[in-house]
C-alpha cells in the first residue's frame, strides 16, 4: 500500500453526461456489492441506553492524548512493519471493538481526508460522503495482531482504489429500506488527520467515532459518541482500553488479539478483587436439619408447616422426621445416599425430606407430573434404594412397578412409627449431599445437578441475616419440589424460625387461593420467580379486596423481572420489600442479590445485583480474562455455593466446573453459567442474555437441544429445530413461548401440506410422552427445509421470517367462526392472550400451545367481564372454545346471569368509536 494513500485527494469524476458517471462508477458499484453481499454485521456496542426507534443523535467528545513517548513508538512501529500510523490506530480500533462486542464480523467506515495532502482544513472537504470508505474486517481473536494489521493495510489499500462511490449512493442501490434507529451501512467511525488543527465532523451521525489528530509532539484520540446512547464515563474508559490497548500492540504485536492487554491494574483490582470481598462467617459445619434442630429446641411448640386443615409443630415434625431418619437408617442408608421423592405436596412431603437429611442421605425429587419416561431415566440414573411417596401418588402415576424399595408415608407410617423418635447419628458432614435436582440437558437427557450442605447453609443464613428473617415470619411455599427455590421454603425458612404454609397441588397454579392464603394465613414472605407473583398481582388488582398487607418481603429469582412488577406489587402493599436474585441450580440455586428500590425508567431490565455473602461473580472473555466494567462476558460463579458437578456426568462436570484462577485457594472452583453479563459501574451485574441455546421458560431451566434431539427421533420428522420467542415483542421479562420449525420426511413433504398438518397432534402428543409439560413447543412451524447461514450453520434469525403475522399454528381442526356472542368473546380473548388470529370454535387451548399462566390471564379477564367462576380444570374438561363457551354459559344459568346479553353488549361496545361512547354515556346520564 502507498504510504498515506487515505489522505491522496481522490480523483475526480467527469460531470458533462450522466450516463458516463453512472459507467465510470460501475466496476466500484460492483466491488462494493461483492464486498457487502452477505448479510451486514450491525455492531452492537454495549450501551448504557436503550436505543429509540428513531435515531436521535446528541454529540459529545471526549478526548485522550498519547505522549509524544507513544507517538514516538507508534512512528516507529510502523516503519518496522512497513505501513502507516493510519492503519495501525484502524487495526488497533478494531481489536477493541471485537474485544468489547466479540463480534467477529466488522464494519467500520473510514473517513479519508484531504487535509494532510493539501493543507486544507477537513471542514472544507469537497464532499465529506465521497471521502467515506467501509473497511470490513473478519477478526480472528485467537490469531496474533499483526495478522490483523495485514489485513487492515489490504482492506484500506483496495478500499481506498474504490473510494469514487459516494456513501449515498451505496446506500440507495444496495439498502432502500433500512433500520431507521441506526446510522446506514456502520455503527462505528475512523478518522485520521495530520492537520493537528482539526475539527473532526462526522456527519453520519455514528453511535461512536474514533478521531485521531496527530500533532507535533503528541496523538489526540477523539471518542465521539451519541449521549443518547453512552454515558460519559463509559466513553472515559473506553479511551483508556484503547491506550492500554495500544500500548500492548507496540509492545507484544505476535500476541493473540484475545490476549492483548485492555484493562488498567486498578480495574483488575475492583473488579476481580473488591467487587469480590464478600467473606462473612457462617457456620460452615453445620447441615440443614441441625439449623432446623436448633429452632427445635427454642420453640418446639411453634408451627412450622401448616397444609391445609393441618399443621406440625417444630417439636411434631422434628418426631416423626427422626422416626423416619432411624426407619431409613435400618435400611442400611447413609451418608450421600440418594433417596427418591414422588408425591404430591403435603405434610408427608416435609417429613420426608427432613427424614433423609437426618439419616445421612440426600434427596431427589421427582415430580409425578413428569411423563414416565423422564422419571424412569431418573430412577435409572440415580440407582435410588428407596423411593418415597404416597399411596395415592403410587396408584395414580403407576409406581408400583419401579425397581427400588417404596415408602408409602402415609399408609405405611405405623411401621414407620415404630421406630425413636429421637435424633439420629449419623456421620454426614456439611461436606455431604443434600440433593440432587435434574434440569433439562442439551444431550436429550436431563441432568442432575449435585449440591452438599454448606453452600445452601450459606445462601439460607445469608438470606434470613439479611432481611431478618425470623420467629413470625410466614412463606408461603408454590414452588416444585423439583424446582431449587423449593428448598428455602423447606429449609431456610424453618432455620428462620418461620412457618412454611404449602398450597396444595391442586392450586399451585390457582392466584385466587394464593390470595386467599395470604390474606388468612398472614403470609409475610413470598418467594418465586417473577411469573408466578405477576399472577397474584394480576390478581389482586382484579379483586381489589384481596390484599396481602402482611406481605413484607419479596424474593424474586430464576427468571427475568419485567421492570414494572415491582411498582405494581407496591402500589397493592406499599411497605413491601422486592428482591432481585441471581444464580444458577448448580451453585446453590442464588449467587447475586439485587434490592429493589425504585426502578430506574432507563432500565431494560432489572439488575443482577453483586454477589451474596462468600459467593464470587467473574465476567470473563472467553480466554477466561476479566472483563472490564460494561463489556458483556460470560458469568462465572465461584465460592462456598458451588456444587460438587453432575451426576453421573464427569465430562460434562469437567466442562462445566472449572478452577478458579482468581481465588488463590488450592482446588477452589468456579461454575460457566452460560449467561452473557457485565458490570454497572455501580457494581452490580447487568444480566444480558444467554451465550448458548439455554432458555427460562416460567423459571424452568431449559436447553432447547433436549427438544430438538426428542422431536428428531419421531419417524415423520428430518429435521428440527426449536427456538424461544417472546411473546410481546421486544419487551424485557416478557413470558417466552416454545416454536419448533419443523422438516417432516420427504413422503409428508410431496403430500403438502394435509397429510403434515395431521401429524402436530401426534408430535406433541409425542413430546408430551417424553417431555414436562413446560418443555412442549406451544407451536409448530413447517418448513420444507431449515434456512441456512453463509458458513452452513442453520440461520436461526431467518426462522422468523415463516411465522407469518400473528397466524394460526398448524392444527388439526379446521377454523369455524364464532357461531353467538358468547363464543365470539371467548375467542378474542383467546386471540389476545395467545397473539394469534383467527381464533375458531373447534381450536383446543392446548393445541394453540396454552399452558398454565395463558390460562390464569383468560380466567383474569373473562372475570372482568362476566360475574362468575371459572378455574384451571375448566380448560382440561373443555378445551376448545366451542366448549369452552358452554361451560362459561353453564356457569352463568346456574348463577342467574345472563352471560349471553352481556357479551352481546360487549361486542356492541367495542365496535363503537370513544366519542360515540363518549355521546352514550352522556345521554344515559342526561335521562338519569
């Protein structure tokens, strides 16, 4: 490349005839088409503000200089490799950019000025767009920066041969439509002048621009950047990763770009360090049940769980866990031996769980709602010796046949109560297992995630330490056993002190009873995650009678909080108090901690918060280095929580538990959680996304590869593949919903698309067999072959592009239109919640993809509209809206109401506009 071949005054164009120039420009037009043919890169630079639909621009500048020491190096660099301070300061520009984004694929436009050549000032540029080039860069982070810098002298080189096409019309011909909320064709802008007078003028408008003036002593690094988009500060650091940056290049050219240096000492030291001081004692040696033991002595006559009609004492539960302890004890269990759970919520529940923990063991819960296949892999994995449950749960889920020893607690407890009641020996240690919890696997089979004592000792006193739980306190317990928050509600709130108040499982779903138990059994403290407290405040705000003022305490954890939930709790309990909590099953179910004060209007959503008492949170790169403060990474978790690894699983436990470079403690490990995160400024995590196919579907954790792997082995399927969608569109902490984009086998293909139609019954009928109920697509999609990337790999965001707008799924059934007012309301209500059109008599609720909060929120509405009852077994006995609309009808004969007339008013009035509404309500109150 000629040397300050960007600063040559561009050669210029004959304008006596159109049709010349338009030939002249077409061998350019043409580089830049080949240049640009593939789907653009749309740089996605962390910013501290959400982006508005229309781009708004506000300009600020900060400025970094660079010693005369650095120029002298940078001069001398350049020479050595026989380029330009030009392309060096481009490359290293795009080394940051890749280190802040880890995009691989980038645009940066260049700004080739006039001025070192002429001496003019770079205002009186003939025409700032025809002096605008686009360097496209594929960066290797693993490959060393000199690689990159010879890339970067080949692209400015060639780019700057085509430079004759103004930006304008690059735009026109090969992007008419484009995203108005971004600059076109780049994010991001390089500029260099040797003019040290230089008033740099972008008039692009990018998100951020690298302008750098070369004086006679020194190297002035303008940031400009949109203030709509980036706080001052975060450009203040940014200079600073780009000098660091730089001085590393000049420094260590052959090191991998991953590995060049970025952040300064003293942010190493925050970030790894004093964001991570987080030691507070505990007792380290203590189980579960001993904290539970130690509330025991205290008050033996306090209530600790109460069910129903029902409760036990601390003393009642205490008895008859010991009697069961020295049952299982006869059997020959111990120390980290698993013992299955399968029952239905109830006093027996607790008894056994307390049970194993005293007799040494650990517990695996096993949900009998699972199909019986997942529960048979369970008992496969696990080898279980015993198996405890009930003799309804035996009769009803078909366990009788299951190859271990089964405990009826109910009608098998006289032979339990044979046994002391008093403590049990054991040698189990805080070292030992409390249990093994299995979460979806990306595999196809789940996998079970192992947890001991002390990490959950920790995270419970941690917990009621912080928020005083105490004596008084009362929780009321709705989440899965085979869910970890679970586990609190067991556990810590009894070594509170506290009363744990179980919904049965009838109602687990049901926001009227939760109401009803927090009214009447004064609950203080709530604990979910965030779908299930926005049922019960959707509720409240329906029955406006029905508030839980003794609420005091929320904890909120294993999913995205919509940034409006906590001012809509509050504004039903004022003095509440709203947690955000973070982690993962396999450090002990929470590992950040967040109180929710006030939510910010600029949130996207809320944050992660800083880690919990002797628990350690790393935002790494890939190579594992620390990232500094608002560049995404992945989340590390490390400390007391973190479990022992898989069951079963040593690989995937290997992969997944690595060692801890940052703690200095021999054998100290730290769990890759998957997630994409960064730190505020503030300290607190900014969870992001996840960097994997891992999604959280009503706090279940879910690896969509399970589903894929599960639905390719139906004969009629070639293909899949299943993705998580939002179901309100762009909205942070909004619900997801399952799609699968599915290819059948060619012979239902040649048949289109009928013959394929009939099979998704089948297919989720088949899933249903192998799957929980939260992991089943809500709809399909078929497609005659997946859509492909570039490099072969199946081109997820084009999925989007067969979803059609708001259509039905494949069904079935036919469409039937509404055939009377009541089925007319009943559908578009339906057609809301499910954000599909159109919505016919014959469509089964659990066809359409309908779970268990689709549900609570029509039940939420028709109560809004029509005086009568309806509960979740309704939609199980009448599926289809057809039926539906009868049972609604029904309901309404049988409380004298005339739910005919009123959805008949209804239709009415929502075809009238509001000023003829307006008009009606005028005259109504004029006739008195």
């Amino acid at each position: 490349m000629t040397k300050n071949a960007h600063t040559k005054e561009p050669a210029t164009l004959r304008v006596s005839e159109p049709a010349q120039q338009a030939a002249a420009l077409q061998p350019h037009l043409h580089y830049w088409k080949m240049q640009l043919e593939d789907r653009l890169p749309v740089l996605d630079l962390p910013a501290d503000h959400t982006r508005s639909a229309a781009q708004e621009y506000r300009r600020q500048t900060h400025a970094q200089k660079l010693t005369s020491i650095q120029l002298a190096a940078l001069q001398s660099f350049a020479r050595e490799r026989e380029t330009d301070e030009f392309t060096v300061l481009l490359a290293a520009f795009q080394a940051l950019l890749w280190r802040y984004t880890g995009q691989d694929d980038l645009l940066v436009a260049a700004l080739f000025s006039l001025a070192a050549s002429n001496g003019a000032s770079p205002a009186k540029c003939s025409d700032g767009a025809a002096n605008v080039v686009i360097l496209r860069a594929a960066v290797n982070g693993s490959a060393p920066f000199h690689t990159l810098l010879a890339e970067c002298h080949r692209a400015a080189e060639e780019a700057y041969a085509h430079r004759q096409v103004r930006l304008e019309q690059l735009v026109e011909a090969l992007f008419p439509h484009r995203d108005l909320s971004r600059a076109p064709l780049f994010q991001v802008m390089f500029a260099f002048y040797e003019n040290e007078n230089a008033a740099p003028n972008f008039a692009d408008k990018p998100d951020c621009a690298l302008a750098v003036l070369k004086k006679s002593r020194e190297l002035e690094c303008q940031f400009i950047y949109n203030a709509e988009l980036f706080d001052a500060a975060t450009l203040a650091r940014m200079a600073g990763h780009y000098e660091a940056l730089l001085g590393g290049i000049l420094a260590s050219p052959n090191e991998a770009v991953s590995n060049l240096p970025m952040m300064t000492a003293e942010e190493y030291q925050q970030v790894v360090v004093e964001w991570n001081g987080t030691h507070v004692p505990f007792p380290d040696n203590a189980c579960l049940h001993e904290l539970f033991e130690a509330q025991v002595y205290a008050a033996p006559e306090a209530v600790a769980v109460v069910f129903n009609d029902e409760h036990l004492t601390y003393g009642e539960l205490n008895r008859r866990a010991n009697q069961l302890a020295h049952h299982l004890h006869g059997l020959g269990l111990g120390p980290d031996a698993l013992v299955g759970v399968c029952m239905e919520r109830s006093l027996e529940m607790v008894i056994g769980l307390y049970g194993i923990l005293k007799a040494g063991g650990a517990y695996v819960p096993m949900d009998p709602s699972y199909p019986p296949s997942r529960l048979a892999f369970m008992l496969e994995d696990t080898q279980v010796p015993v198996l405890l449950t009930t003799r309804a749960t035996m009769v009803n889920y078909q366990l009788s046949s299951v190859d271990c020893q089964l405990i009826c607690l109910d009608t098998d407890w006289q032979t339990i109560a044979r046994a002391r009641d008093d403590q049990t020996a054991n040698d189990a240690t805080a070292d030992h297992l409390a249990y093994v919890i299995y979460t979806s696997g990306s595999t196809g089979q789940p996998k079970g995630a192992v947890l001991n004592h002390r990490g959950r000792v920790n995270n419970f006193c941690d917990f009621n330490r912080r928020y005083e739980v105490k004596p008084g306190d009362r929780l009321l317990g709705i989440s899965s056993l085979s869910f970890d928050m679970s586990a609190y509600d067991t556990f810590g709130t009894l070594a509170a002190g506290g009363t744990l108040v179980l919904v049965e499982t009838a109602a687990i779903l049901e926001p009227s009873r939760w109401a009803e138990l927090m009214v009447d059994q004064q609950i203080t403290v709530w604990h979910s995650v965030p779908a299930l407290l926005e049922m019960l405040v959707d509720f409240c705000e329906y029955r406006k009678e029905l508030h839980p003022r003794a609420l005091r305490l929320a904890l909120l954890g294993g999913d995205w909080i919509p940034v409006s939930l906590p001012d809509r709790l509050k504004a039903q309990v004022t003095s509440v108090h709203v947690v955000s909590m973070g982690g993962a099953t396999e450090v002990s179910m929470d590992s950040t901690i967040y109180d929710i004060d006030e939510p910010s209007s600029g949130w996207k959503s809320i944050p992660y918060g800083v880690p919990m008492y002797n628990q350690l949170a790393y935002v790494l790169d890939a190579e594992l280095q620390p990232l500094p403060i608002g560049i995404p990474g992945e989340l590390h978790l490390g400390g007391i929580g973190v479990g022992r690894g898989y069951w079963n699983r040593p690989e995937l436990t290997a992969q997944k538990f690595i060692p801890n470079p940052f703690s200095g403690v021999p054998g100290d490990r730290m769990y890759k959680t998957g997630d994409l995160a960064r730190y505020r400024p503030n300290s607190n995590l900014e969870l992001l996304g996840r960097i994997d196919f891992q999604v959280k579907i009503r706090g279940f954790r879910i690896e969509l590869g399970e589903i894929t792997s599960a639905l390719t082995k139906h004969p009629a399927v070639k293909e899949a593949v299943v993705v998580a969608k939002d179901e309100k569109s762009g909205q942070v902490g909004a619900g997801k919903r399952l799609v699968a984009y599915v290819v059948p086998e060619a012979k239902y293909r040649s048949q289109q698309s009928q013959s394929a139609r009939q099979l998704v019954p089948e297919w989720r009928e088949y899933l249903q067999k192998c799957l929980p109920e939260y992991m089943v697509p809500t709809a399909f999609v078929l497609l005659e072959a997946l859509p492909l990337s570039p490099n072969g790999k199946i081109d997820r965001p084009a999925l989007s592009r067969y979803d059609g707008n708001h259509s039905r799924p494949e069904l079935s059934t036919p469409f039937v239109a509404p055939r009377h007012p009541v089925e007319e309301v009943v559908a578009q209500i339906w057609a809301g919640v499910f954000e599909l059109e159109p919505i016919g008599v014959l469509d089964n609720f659990f066809e359409l993809g309908g779970h268990s909060l689709m549900a609570t929120k029509i039940l939420a509405q028709l109560r809004d509209i029509f005086p009568v009852s309806l509960t979740m077994s309704d939609f199980w006995e009448a599926p289809a809206v057809g039926q539906f609309a009868e049972r609604l009808s029904a309901a309404g004969r049988a409380g004298q109401i005339d739910v005919v007339e009123i959805a008949r008013t209804l239709l009415q009035v929502n075809q009238l506009s509001d000023e003829q509404i307006a008009a009606l309500l005028a005259e109504k109150a004029t006739l008195g």
